[in-house]
C-alpha cells in the first residue's frame, strides 16, 4: 500500500508500508510513465518511494488508481540490460538467412519473403497516401518490383538487410542519447536549505516553498531562482558555453546545472527539477534530431532522382531487371541510416567536452 509522504504542486512523493524489488520498481516506472500527463517518475525501491511529476489532477487520480492495484498484476518490463530499448541488434536474422533459409522448399521461401516485405509495402503505401515521395517508397517500390518478377531470393536480401538496418539505426540512436542524457544529468540528490532561521541539508525533492537554497563554492547550483544574499562567482559553461566566472548578487538570477566558483548564495527557487532551464535544454538536445540538417533531409531529396533514373533504364532497355536494379542499389537509404547516427554521435562527442549542440542544422 502507498501512502503520500509530501506533496507540491505538480509533485508528489509516495511510500510503500512493504520494501518491493527492482521488478516491480520497474513495472511501476513503465506503467506511471504510460500514463497521461504524468511528465516524470522515479522510483526507488530500497527505500520503497515513488515520485511523481504530474501536469493535472487527473493524472494525479489515474497514478493513484494504478498504484493502488497489485504491482505483480502490471505487464512485465524487461530489465534495461536485456530491454530492446539498450540490448544490441540480433544477428539472428542473418544466421538463419544465409544457413537455414537455403534448407526451405520453394512454397515456404516465397511465403516468407512476401510475409517480410508487406510491411515496407504498407509503409511505402502510406507516404503515398501522404503525398510524401520518399525513402520509404522507394524501398517498397524495390520490394514490390522483386515480387512482380517472383525474385524471391531478392526481395529476402532486401528486407533482411533493411530491417536489419533500421535494428541497427535504432540501437546506435538508443545508446547515443542514453549516453547524451547521462553526460548531461544533473545529479544533486540533497541540498543545503535555510528554514526558520536554520540551514539544513534535505532531499532535493522535499524542497517547500519559502525555502532559501544555499550553494557555497564548489557546488552546482540545483535550481533557476533568484539571488537573495550573498555574492559569489558562477561559472555557467554548462548553459552559455563562457567558462569565466560571472559575478551573482541580490537580484541576480542564477540556473540550475551551473557552479560556484567563489564566494556563496542564497538562492529563492522558481524552477525545480523539469521546470529549470537545464532540463529543458536536455529535452530539446533530446528532440535534436528532428531538426534535420541539410545533408539529413538529402535522403528524401534524392528519391525522385533514383525513380528517373530507373525509368531512363527502362526506356533504354526495355529490361525491367535492369530498371528494378537501379532502385535496389540506391544511395538514399545510406543517407537515411548514417546521417542521423554522425549527427547523434557528434552531439554526444560534443556534449563530452562541454559543447552542447542543438541539431544536426547547427552542426553543419
């Protein structure tokens, strides 16, 4: 049972009267986070708490209800080491094309080939239907012109390669922003807070209002708010990039994520955990890569190219394998996959030596 131990606006804290293992603090995790308008979760289960950052009561409500059923009855989640969301991609696939597929009858080659590429024919599909002209097509267009000349064997190649492809993309994609988040977490788990007169050190979490953070020299500062005493040196590198020190004093503001130098401050928060500058920049470095540079949006741009190019063979020949072939040995899809993951691994790089890098536009 779970019981609320503090509670702020748009934040909660609860506490199991039992200790629970890591299964079930995942199965917690996985579950409050599906919910909507819950924008964080953490749970710890040595000391069996759960705490919620929520948007609006109703999702408030909906946590309490799930919380209030058996954790064991949740889906299970695997642990993050054997999670598809960090494990590396299966070479599985490759193994049994080239060992066990060759073994098959004709019937069940053709049955698994077709079965494989229907869904790059969907999705080639539905782009048309959106009037997008793009990668997707052209692979759905390979695929289906392979199936139109009963080249199983190739449309086999084909979607084996691409899905092992996107496998790939998605795990490099995974693993770069798992490491790009972790590079630039800030981890302050107590702080020093002036309360009635006394300066005590508390959780982050049970910061309440009216409370003076207080950072002395060598601390990273743990909120945005405003400087109320004190006067003191900050090095803001983490948010400006400028690694000089910048005077603080009554009336400053100072951020989250930055680092006294000099001196000490006492600090009236207006920003705490996701609502501090700092996260939000690690969101948006997080969204990076939907703002395409021009080298990632010349994948698409080039598709059009390929179509004209296999309709020149086609007319010149007038052998549709030749035509056919020409939108099987495409450069777009090694644009799709490798542009997005030089992007990503930059940004990481970056972040590592102090550079934070908004999108692959800003990098180019």
């Amino acid at each position: 049972m779970f019981v609320v131990v503090h509670e702020l606006p748009g934040r909660i804290r609860f506490r199991s009267d039992k200790p629970f293992g890591r299964d079930i603090a995942l199965r917690l995790a996985e579950g409050l986070d599906a919910l909507p308008g819950i924008e964080g979760v953490r749970v710890n289960p040595r000391t069996g708490s759960v705490l919620l950052l929520y948007a609006f009561p109703e999702a408030l409500g909906a946590a309490r209800r799930l919380l209030a059923q058996n954790p064991l009855s949740l889906p299970r989640v695997m642990e993050p080491e054997t999670s598809g969301r960090n494990s590396r991609p299966s070479f599985a696939p490759l193994l049994r094309y080239f060992l066990l597929r060759p073994l098959l009858p004709m019937p069940l080659r053709m049955f698994a080939a077709l079965r494989r590429g229907l869904p790059f024919l969907f999705k080639g599909a539905a782009s048309l239907l959106h009037g997008r002209l793009n990668v997707e097509v052209l692979d759905a267009t390979a695929i289906g012109a392979s199936l139109i000349m009963r080249d199983f064997n190739t449309v086999g190649l084909l979607t084996l390669l691409l899905a092992f492809g996107e496998s790939l993309e998605e795990w490099t994609r995974k693993k770069s922003l798992t490491s790009l988040a972790e590079r630039l977490a800030l981890t302050v788990n107590t702080i020093w807070v002036r309360r009635g007169g006394q300066e005590l050190q508390i959780p982050l979490e049970h910061l309440a209002d009216g409370d003076l953070v207080v950072v002395r020299a060598g601390s990273a500062i743990p909120v945005d708010g405003r400087v109320m005493e004190g006067e003191a040196s900050v090095n803001q590198a983490s948010m400006t990039g400028e690694a000089l020190g910048v005077l603080r004093a009554p009336g400053s503001f100072v951020f989250a994520g930055t680092v006294v130098e000099e001196g000490w401050i006492a600090v009236e928060p207006t920003g705490v955990g996701r609502q501090t500058r700092f996260h939000q920049i690690v969101r948006f470095i997080d969204e990076s890569e939907a703002r395409k540079g021009k080298m990632e949006r010349l994948a698409d741009a080039v598709v059009p190219f390929s179509f004209l190019l296999a309709g020149l063979v086609l007319l010149v020949t007038r052998n549709p394998m030749r035509a056919a072939g020409v939108l099987m040995v495409d450069y777009s899809c090694a644009l799709k996959l490798a542009t997005p993951l030089a992007i990503l691994a930059a940004i990481r790089e970056g972040a590592g030596r102090g550079v934070l890098v908004k999108g692959g536009r800003f990098l180019e």
